[in-house]
C-alpha cells in the first residue's frame, strides 16, 4: 500500500463510519471499509481523541513527548508516527483539511 510509504498528511480525521467503544482493557475499532474490528490500548484511544479534538500530528506527538519527559523524544515521535501510520493505512484515520 502506498501509505506505508508516503509522508504523513499534517492532520489526520477519523474516517467515514469508524466506530469506537471503550472496554476495560483499552477500546475496539469497527473499520466498515475493511469490515474488521481491532483491539486499541489506551495510547491508541488517547491518539483518537487528540484526532477527533482536531489536532494535527505535530500537536500530537509533542503533547506525548512533554507527558513522557524521562523518555527519548525521537523514539516517542518513531513510536507516534508509526502507530498513525498504522491507523491509516488501516481505515481507522482519513487525511483531514488543514484549515491554517
């Protein structure tokens, strides 16, 4: 798939008819276009959120890398970025407008 290897889109949404429900162990994930289910931790609904609040990516991970300040800036924006590729390229996350 092309998205594993094109550059991340600045803001992402979530796409068309994703469901989210929490559960006590994190959230699961209806993708329709996939007609899959998956299971999120708490990183992954915390992501979700910040998304659905409208925030970009760059927002995003900066706001995890001053939550975390005894770990490694650059592994938590390689972890960030490839748990929102991964959300992308499975139908969770769409490209958003950018409206700046």
């Amino acid at each position: 798939m092309y998205k594993r290897y094109a550059s991340l889109p600045e803001r992402f949404c979530i796409a068309d008819g994703v469901k989210i429900s929490g559960t006590e162990s994190g959230i699961v994930v209806f993708v329709p276009a996939r007609s899959a289910y998956f299971q999120g931790n708490s990183t992954t609904e915390h992501i979700l959120d910040l998304v659905e609040q409208g925030h970009r990516n760059s927002e995003i991970i900066d706001s995890f890398i001053h939550q975390y300040t005894q770990s490694d800036p650059d592994e938590i924006r390689e972890d960030l970025e490839g748990t929102l590729r991964e959300l992308w390229t499975m139908g969770v996350l769409e490209k958003g407008e950018d409206h700046e």
